[in-house]
C-alpha cells in the first residue's frame, strides 16, 4: 500500500514516515501541497494523510484536487481543533480528522481501518455486475432490463432475456442445454431440450442478421451453445 504524507513540519513528518515504513507501507512524504500534487499525479496514493495549514498550497484545496480524480481516503492532521474546520474538511471529502498532538498508535489504527474499509468497497464494487454488456451492435441494459440492437429497442419475454443476459455475463464459454435450463429456469429437472432450443431461436431471430449464421450466438455441435463476445 502507498501512502502519501504531506507535513509542513519536518519533525512530525519524519516521524509520520518512519512509524508508516515500520508497518509495512511504502511512503511518500513532502512538505507542502503543491510537492503532494505533483507526486499523487505521478505516484498515485492508495491514502492520503494531509496537513491543513501548509505554504503555497493548504489541506483544504489539496484535498479538493485530489478528490477531482480519486476518492482514496484522506485524513486530515491540524493543530486546529474548531467544529468548523472539522465539518468543512469532512465537506470537501476528508474520511477523518487528528488534532495535534496526537498518538502515533491512533493514526497507525485509523490508517489501517480507513484501508481495509477502501479495500472492501473495491471488492464489492468489482463484483457487481456491468450495468451495461455492449458487444457490437449489441447493448444489453442491466438495470433496465432491456436489450438494444442499433440503438433501437428488442422486445424479449423474460426467459429469453434471463437466457441472453446469462450467455453474454459469460462470453465465450460453451453452455451444455441442460446448464442453460437450470440457471435460467431455476430447475434441476431437466427432461426437453426443446425448451432451450426454441428460446435460442427466437433469440437469434432478434439479435443476429443472419439467424442461420450466426455471429453472436453459435450453436457448438454435440454440446450446447456459447456467446461470442469479441
């Protein structure tokens, strides 16, 4: 993890870096806000921990610099303990605030905390489905639930939209009938292939120019079917 400390005050600031360096983080450390911007735009920072009042360029309107391209955490550090700036730091996008002087082990255990909470976020956020699948002329609209072929809208009863969704949220993947039955109609009992192949029809029949052949959805002969997605 990389941290990025900025700290008119040299003794505080050595100090900052070496406890930071002891637990493991590589550290950048400057002593004004100007230096702070100039090292985030070519070493991004996974956290930043900001002095408020420095020369040439202050906490506040570094913090608002950086939030313009990255919402890492930021904690704030001033000799300053006033309601005001507390909420107007928070406002701009602080995630937390240490009045000096301080406890090194206190700003160690937030520094920590406000990582794993950033972490976390991250992981969920990766895990979410795309809002939206585009594939060539195709644009399938999670949210909406709806499916675009050149910008123009494709009417779809629900299985053949569950059906489309689940081949295009796993391109290139060879589905057996009997796994595409199961996840799309929610049974285990698979007894028609049928059943999948008339919704695969009708599924090229509105996606593909060509429904005898097909560039999207192409049918692996002896095994089942996959979704081509470039």
């Amino acid at each position: 993890m990389h941290i990025l400390i900025a700290e008119d005050e040299t003794d505080i600031r050595s100090l900052l870096e070496i406890a930071l360096k002891e637990e493991g983080y590589s550290v950048f450390a400057v002593q004004d806000g100007i230096e702070a911007w100039e090292v985030f735009n070519a070493k991004p920072a996974d956290l930043a921990i900001l002095d408020v009042m420095m020369p040439r360029l202050d906490g506040f309107n570094l913090l608002r610099k950086i939030r313009e391209k990255s919402n890492i955490p930021v904690i704030f550090l001033t000799a300053r303990g006033e309601d005001m700036d507390k909420v107007l730091g928070l406002g701009l996008g602080a995630d937390d605030y240490l009045v000096k002087p301080f406890s090194m082990a206190e700003l160690l255990a937030r520094v920590g905390a406000q990582l794993r909470r950033s972490s976390l976020y991250a992981g969920l956020a990766a895990s979410q489905p795309e809002p939206r699948i585009v594939c060539g002329a195709l644009v399938l609209d999670i949210n909406s639930c709806c499916l675009y072929r050149n910008d123009a809208p494709v009417e779809m009863n629900a299985k053949e939209y569950k059906l489309l969704k689940y081949l295009m949220q796993n391109p290139n993947r060879v589905f057996t009938k009997k796994q595409l039955y199961q996840a799309v109609w929610d049974d285990d009992s698979f007894n028609d292939d049928n059943t999948v192949m008339v919704h695969i029809s009708h599924i090229r029949n509105k996606i593909e120019d060509n429904p005898k052949e097909p560039v999207y959805l192409k049918t692996i002969r002896g095994i089942g079917y996959r979704f081509v997605r470039g």
